[in-house]
C-alpha cells in the first residue's frame, strides 16, 4: 500500500472550503424564505417645498490703491497684512502663501504687477 502525504495547507484548505459552503448555503435558505413573504403596499408620500432665489456670490477684487503701506514695507506680506481680509504667511520668505477670507493661492486667481 503507498502512503499518500496530505499537507497541512491542503486540510486547511479543505475546511475554509466547507465553511464557504455552509454560509453560502445559509444565505441562499433565507433568500428563497424572504421571496416566500406577502407583499405590502406602502402609502403615497407627497413631498413639497417652497423654492427661493440664491442671490450669486459678489466678483470683485481688492484695490490696494488707497492702503498705504506703514512705514515702507520691504515684503509683499507687509503691504498686504493690512489689508482687511488678506493674510500672508509661510514658513520662508520664498514660501508665503496668500489668503483671501481664507482662501488660498489654489483656489484664487493672484496675480502681482499683471503677472
């Protein structure tokens, strides 16, 4: 007689198998127990609003023209500190990032001298 080696992956396998199985089983017993049910007719639901118009958000800019920057600033983020609203901050020089209500560079359209 030969001996025949089952390897432990194979029984495993084997197990992970039939448990498969019966949970498959399992679902498709209470699937053919739902469809057994009587149906049921649900009430009419009426739905209503009151519509109201959006007034669209305000374009614009921001004139720097009549902020005068204290005390001659040497950075862009001096200048732009005062004005109400605009926020500059990073953590360089060459890093700054600027916020409107904020908003960030991202999500804005900056431009500096048109450019």
């Amino acid at each position: 007689m030969r001996e025949v080696k089952v390897s432990r992956f194979s029984g495993r396998l084997t197990v992970l198998s039939m448990g498969v199985a019966a949970v498959l089983g399992a679902q498709a017993a209470s699937a053919a127990t739902v469809t057994d049910m009587p149906s049921s007719t649900l009430q009419t639901i009426t739905v209503t609003a009151n519509s109201s118009v959006r007034e669209s958000v305000q374009k614009g800019g921001v004139d720097v023209e009549g902020y005068t920057p204290a005390a001659q600033a040497s950075h862009l983020s001096d200048f732009l500190n005062v004005v109400p609203g605009v926020t500059v901050g990073g953590t360089s020089a060459v890093n700054q990032r600027i916020r409107v209500r904020g908003l960030d560079d991202t999500n804005l359209k900056v431009t500096i001298d048109g450019a």
